[in-house]
C-alpha cells in the first residue's frame, strides 16, 4: 500500500520533502523487514534471495527515481514508476507470502505440539490417577480395613501392601505391630485365664474350707456330717471317693467314722496294706500311692492328744494331683484333728463336771436328807424298845412327822436344784425367776440388783453363782426370820465380782459349830470351785450378809 501511495505522490507531482519522508519511513520498515529477515534467515531458504531482489530493486530503481523527482514529472518518468512498482509490489508480495507461508507452517507444527503436549498431559494424568489408585488409595484402604479389623480385636488381618515404597514398608510395620499385638494379647488373654482358673480354684478351697471348718464346729460331730464333709470334697475338688479312719491311742484296727468308697474298694484298701501300715506312712505328710491300677492319695490327720487319723482317696491313675488340692485337703485334715480334740476335750470336760456334780449331789444328800433320815432312824429306834410312856411315845411321833416333812422339803429343794439349768435367756433371766421363786414360797419381797454385763460369766461360773445364791436363800427360810430380803450383784474395778446377800432377820450364831450348818459348808465348797471367797457375817443394822467374791474366768484372759 506504502508503494502505490509514493507512486501517486509522484503522479501528482507531490513535494519533494512528503515524497522524501514517504520513501524514508518505507525505508525504516524495509529495514526492520530486513533486521527480521536476517535474523530469521537459517530458517527460510529462499527469503534472503528474495528479499535482496526487493532490497536491490528499491535501492536501485525506485529510490533513486522517486527521490529525484522535484516538482511535476515528465511522462517517461512517470510511466517507469507505474511499470517498476509494480513489479516491486509484487516481489514485497512474494517475500511476504513467504513469510506467512513460514508462519502458518510453524503455527500448524505449534499446534500439533500443543495437541501433542495436552494428548501426553492427560496420559500423564491418567497413568497418575492410575498410580494413584493402585499405589497409593488403594494400599491407604487396605490398611484402614486392615486397622478397622483390628480394632474389632480381629489379629489375622494383614496390610497386602508390602513393596518396597513408603506405603509398603508402613505396611510392613503395621503387619509386624499387629503380630506383636496378637502376641500380646494371646498371652493376656492366657495369663487371665491361668490367673482366673487359680482364683476360680482357691475361691472353691476357701469356701470348701469354709464349710468344712463350719460343720466341724459344731458340738457332735456325726458319721452323717463327715459323709456330707466327703461328698464335699468329692464335688469341689474332683476326687473320686474316700474314708475317714481314727485311732485312739494308735490301738489298730482303726475305727472308720464314715467312707463313701465302694465295698470292694474299702476291703482291697484296708486288706492289703492294713490299718498300721497306713498310719504310719501318712502321719507326717500327705503322699500319693498306686497299687494294682489304683491311685490313692493319703491326708494325715495330725496328732493331737491321743488321737490320730487318716483320709485315704481315690483319684484316677492318669491324673496328677495339683499341689493346692493336696494343700486343701491337708488344712481340711488339720481342722478334723482339732475337732476331734475339742470333742474329746469337751467329753473329757464334761465326764469331769458329771463327776464333780455327783460328788457335790453325794455331799449335798449326805449333809441334808441323810442327817434327817438318821435323826427318824434313831427316833425309830426308841419307838422299838417299846420303854416309852405313851406321852413320850406320841413326842416322838410327832419329831418323826416333822423330820419327814423336814426331809421331805429338803428333797424338793435339792431337785430344785439339780434342775437348775441357764437357757439361752442368760443369766439375768434365771436370777429373776430365782428370787421370784423363793419370794413366793417365803411370801418375803425380795429386791435384785445386778450390774453384770451379759457375757461375763461362763456357764459353770453362772452355776455356781445361782447355787450359792439359792443356798443362801434357803438358809434364810429355814433360820432368819427375815421379812426383807436383798441381793446385788456387781464388777469392781479391778475386775472382781461382788454377790452380796442380805437380809433383815435374827443374825446367825457360830458359824464353825457344823451341827444344822451344812448349806454353809456347800457354799463354801462352791466358792472354792470358782477360785473365791465367801465370807458369812451379821449386819450392824441387823441381820446377816452372805458375801461371794471372786475374778471370772473371761476376766483374767482379757487382763
């Protein structure tokens, strides 16, 4: 466009300084057309060329023609310009045409490398989300399976993940965390179940030592109870059966309280080894024999005092005993020695007061009923020898009336007395019904007092206690005289009872003299029996007082 412009300037004979600027700035463009060729030139192959020829033709044909012109042209002038511009438009055409032709080359090789370029991103894309999946989404949701499983105490799931990446080495560890863990819990799991078989176990001997040391406490010891002991045993510890044999005094055959072993068995056990051979073996500790395809386990029943015992049973041949069985049994086996002791000591115990009792009964028929029936028989006596005048006979009719009633009411008041007996009611009740008894049959108020606490006399004590007190309560029917009557009974200090009898009658005379004094003397001997003294005396106001003083036996084993 810029060289039809020039060759209209110079058809019009234009001035020459616009023609002179126009052909400078097309000029400046052909040499930026220039800079541009050369620097692109490796790339083109015919555009050098082809722009030297548009270089050459400007610089020598139509530069000089327009630049020349000054004021209207001649025709010739004019009509070279129309016939070399063109020719020169079209040459700037051709490289021009060229050039796009380069363009539009490299737009089309810019374009398939953009396609080329998006094509590999998304291929790269797609491989990343593959890889994604594959190594990273799916390893993470094998492993969050794998952790949930485990959470549910599940120690077999397993992370698949084990390759040599990040995520394969965590899932290596977690595998080898979960196996620690399983280990673990395994052997917690052991452990409680060892540890709770063991509570399970001595919870079973506690209570089965329990119930054995509470059957044994009682009094009697029966074949009944120890059977029930045995079948026990035989629930609670497995064993199959056995027998509870004692000697007194080691005198063979031994005498079997109670056995749950078969017949056959009892005869093969006690025939074969004989009741010496198993005594001996089994005094000073438990120990476990097999003889003909049987096994028995002996328990010692230790010596105390003159008795001894074993426990023979039967478990089978194929198991071994554990050592806390054979600890049960042989505590169960010290708990039936000191049973039998205390049973033995208690008849021992028992066997004694019965004697005592007769000897105090004997004392008491002797000092009472036996002086009066001497008193009738010498009255008889003098009735035999038929010397008597009838006055003196009907005198001693009416003595022997009175000793018979005397004896007599002796006799009911000696009953009374071995009747006594102190129920579950305990001491305080029996000295009530005592001092009402007594009130009615001497029709005298008679005022108790006791400061006792419950508990601190034993039974022979509380006994002896009541005896004496009906003993002086008997003295002062027969002699006193007495219209009031009291009894106290109190604990000093120190621990000493204090049973005070009093009354408001005569007074007593000498108390030596053993003549109509024979319930003083048993009094006495009672006091004796409880380590006390008893001191008989008169009243400064009148009367008497009968004073028992002595240290309970409950007393002296708490000081």
């Amino acid at each position: 466009m810029m060289s039809y412009r020039l060759l209209g300037y110079a058809e019009t004979g234009a001035p020459h300084e616009r023609i002179a600027d126009a052909s400078a700035e097309f000029q400046i463009r052909l040499d930026a057309l220039q800079d541009f060729v050369v620097s692109r030139a490796a790339d083109y192959s015919e555009l050098p060329a082809r722009f030297e020829q548009v270089h050459n033709n400007w610089e020598n044909n139509i530069s000089p023609a327009l630049l020349g012109l000054h004021g209207k042209p001649d025709a010739a002038t004019v009509a070279r310009l129309e016939s070399a511009i063109p020719a020169f438009v079209t040459q700037i055409s051709d490289v021009v045409f060229l050039i796009e032709q380069d363009l539009e080359q490299k737009i089309s090789l810019l374009r398939s490398l953009q396609i080329a370029l998006l094509t590999m991103t998304v291929i790269v894309c797609l491989v990343t989300m593959w890889m994604m999946k594959n190594q990273v989404v799916r390893p993470l949701t094998d492993l969050l399976h794998a952790a949930s499983r485990v959470r549910d105490k599940d120690f077999s799931a397993k992370a698949h993940h084990i390759d040599q990446d990040e995520l394969g080495q965590l899932g290596v560890a977690f595998n080898m965390m979960v196996a620690e863990i399983a280990t673990t819990y395994d052997n917690q799991n052991r452990l409680i179940a060892e540890r709770t078989s063991e509570l399970t176990d001595t919870n079973r001997s506690l209570e089965l030592m329990y119930k054995s040391a509470l059957q044994l406490s009682d009094k009697n010891i029966t074949s009944s109870m120890l059977k029930g002991l045995l079948d026990d045993i035989e629930a609670e510890l497995g064993l199959s059966a056995g027998t509870i044999c004692i000697s007194e005094h080691s005198v063979f055959p031994a005498h079997r309280l109670t056995s749950n072993l078969l017949k056959s068995d009892l005869e093969n056990l006690c025939g074969e080894r004989g009741c010496e051979d198993c005594f001996k073996t089994s005094q000073n500790t438990s120990y476990v024999d097999e003889n003909n395809g049987q096994k028995m386990i002996f328990i010692p029943i230790k010596n105390v005092g003159s008795i001894t015992g074993v426990m023979p049973f039967r478990i089978n041949a194929s198991e071994k005993i554990p050592e806390w069985k054979i600890r049960v049994l042989e505590a169960i086996g010290s708990n039936l020695s000191m049973a039998l002791s205390k049973m033995q000591h208690q008849e021992e115990l028992h066997r004694v007061a019965v004697l005592e009792e007769r000897s105090v009964i004997a004392r008491e028929l002797h000092d009472s009923i036996a002086q009066s029936l001497s008193y009738l028989r010498i009255q008889v006596a003098r009735l035999e020898k038929n010397q008597l005048t009838p006055e003196h006979q009907y005198e001693i009719v009416t003595e022997l009336k009175s000793g018979l009633a005397s004896a007599y009411k002796e006799l009911r008041e000696l009953i009374s007395a071995f009747r006594l007996k102190i129920d579950e009611r305990g001491f305080q009740t029996a000295l009530i019904e005592t001092t009402e008894e007594y009130s009615r049959r001497c029709n005298i108020p008679i005022n108790c007092h006791n400061d006792l606490p419950p508990t601190l006399l034993s039974a022979n004590e509380e006994i002896h206690v009541l005896r004496i007190i009906r003993e002086a309560l008997a003295n002062i029917d027969k002699h006193a005289q007495a219209t009031e009557v009291g009894i106290s009974a109190t604990l000093t200090d120190n621990q000493v009872v204090v049973i005070s009898i009093t009354d408001n009658g005569i007074g007593i005379g000498d108390t030596q003299s053993p003549e109509n004094h024979y319930g003083l003397i048993i009094m006495e001997d009672r006091a004796q029996s409880l380590d006390g003294v008893i001191t008989i005396r008169n009243r400064d106001q009148g009367g008497t007082e009968v004073l028992l003083t002595f240290i309970p036996e409950k007393s002296e084993i708490q000081s």
